[in-house]
C-alpha cells in the first residue's frame, strides 16, 4: 500500500464518525432546541469531517503522475 493510500484510508475512517453525528444533528432538528454555540461546533464537526472523507477517498484513488489508473494487485 503506498502512501497516500495509507494517508486516504486513515483520513476516511477518521471522518466517518464527526461527519456521521454532525449530518444526523442536523437531521434530527435538535439544533433548534440547543444554543448556538453548540449548534455552530457540531455543524462544523459534520462538515469537517465530510471533507476529512472525502479528501481521503480522493487520496485512495488519485491516478498516477502519468494519467494513469493504480492497478489493483487483489488475487483470488
């Protein structure tokens, strides 16, 4: 696994969770019952961890310096 592979899967993964509660928070209307300074924190943490997944699913499937797709190496 190269680097920036490993950079993207860690980056997606770590978003997964703020970016979960922070869309679910918004959903669930609960932001109108809060104050909002914590409306403002869980909307931020909603969106920072959405762009945490997808610079790293950007990051897993980056095409090479030469325009080239990676070739996958999975055998069954």
């Amino acid at each position: 696994m190269t680097r920036l592979r490993l950079i993207g899967a860690t980056l997606a993964i770590a978003g997964i969770l703020p970016a979960t509660f922070g869309i679910l928070y918004i959903l669930g209307g609960t932001w109108l019952m809060t104050s909002l300074h914590v409306t403002v924190r869980l909307v931020t943490m909603g969106t920072i961890g959405s762009a945490m997944v997808w610079a790293g699913l950007w990051l897993w499937d980056k095409p090479l310096r030469d325009g080239r797709q990676k070739q996958s190496r999975v055998e069954l």
